[in-house]
C-alpha cells in the first residue's frame, strides 16, 4: 500500500487542480479548428494554461497529446453510441435518428462548427502518421461494431430483414456520420442536417 506521501505526490511540472479530461477537451477544440499539423505547443499551452514542460510531462510530444485527445474523442462517442443504441429502448430506426440528432448537435458546437475529430483532422494525417491513422480506424471500426450489434438484435427481434446484412447496414450509418460531418464543417445548420439525417434512416432500416 502506498503511504500518504506517495498518494499525494503530483508529476514534475504539473500543476495542482490538474483535470486530465477538460485539458483534452481543450486540446481537442485547438486540433479540431486548426488541424494536427498547423497546431504547435505553444498553442496548445495557451489552450489549456499549461506551460510546455508540464505538456510534455503528462502527455508527452504532440502527436502523444493528440493521440490521447483522439482516443477520449472516441471513449466519449463510443458511450453515446452504446447509450442509444445498447441500452437504449424503441425502434431501431428510432434510436438511429436520436443519434444521428446528437452527432448534428455535437458536430455544430461550438460555433464555428468543427465537425468529427477524425474527418476533420484525423484523416488528414493518416497517409504520413501511422499512429494517427491506426487510432482512428480503431475508433471506426469499434463504431461500426457497435451500429452492426444493434442492427444484429434488431434482426433477431424480425424489426429488420436479414439483407442488407447487419454488417452493411453499419457501414452505411457510420458514413452517414461522416457526411454529416463534413457537410457541418462546411457550414451547413443543423436543422438542414437534421432532416437530411431523417429522410436516410428510412433506407438503412428498411
């Protein structure tokens, strides 16, 4: 067991009150308006006011502080997923559309909107950083499990014909997210996006 010494011991250059979760929130909205490559430290400093020792200590260099800041990006959506679509009740169709309805909401704030961390940024590194880009197939690939699951109990529950299968149906609703994403990045409001999104569930869960 450690003593109380240990316990209440901080990392060198770490400031006290640190918030490991709202210094990647701040970190996130810096790459997600600027990009990885326009992004330097002190930006990031100035972000989380933080001084760069301190950045360094507790997430290393800045592909290792954008690397964690992706990954909480997908630990967050992965539970909103898995709120609506795992432990959430009602028609799959249903459920499909109050997501597509929160990744508007969240791709649209704040102002101007930014999008999905990995089409927005993510995808723009990957053919030169292979620790980017096999983060974010990660990401996609445990969200595309989680739409097919769903569709899976859905076709069990005879709620959905077998074909298309629930494989395809999955690929289909996460780049459904992708569109989404980009075209709020470009500038579309959300209640375009919104009954845009409505009018595409109809095909994935017919």
């Amino acid at each position: 067991m450690r003593n109380s010494t240990e316990s209440t011991k901080r990392a060198p250059g770490r400031p006290r009150g640190f918030d490991k979760a709202e210094i990647l929130n701040r970190v996130r909205r810096v790459f997600m308006m600027s990009g990885f490559s326009a992004t330097s430290l002190d930006d990031l400093a100035a972000a989380t006011g933080l001084n760069r020792p301190s950045l360094y200590a507790a997430f290393g260099n800045k592909e290792q502080l954008y690397l964690a800041a992706l990954r909480d990006y997908g630990t967050q959506a992965a539970a909103a997923i898995d709120a609506v679509l795992g432990a959430g009740t009602g028609p799959i169709a249903e459920r499909l559309g109050l997501l597509y309805a929160l990744a508007i909401d969240a791709y649209c704030t704040p102002h101007p909107a930014t999008g999905c961390m990995i089409i927005g940024t993510a995808a723009v590194e990957a053919p030169t950083r292979p620790a980017i880009a096999a983060a974010a197939a990660e990401i996609l690939g445990s969200f595309e499990a989680a739409l097919a699951g769903a569709f899976t109990r859905a076709v069990a529950a005879g709620e959905l014909s077998a074909e298309p299968s629930p494989a395809i149906r999955a690929r289909l609703g996460s780049a459904m997210f992708d569109t989404l994403a980009i075209r709020a990045r470009l500038g579309s409001p959300p209640d375009e996006l919104k009954a845009f999104a409505r009018s595409i569930v109809p095909m994935i869960c017919r």
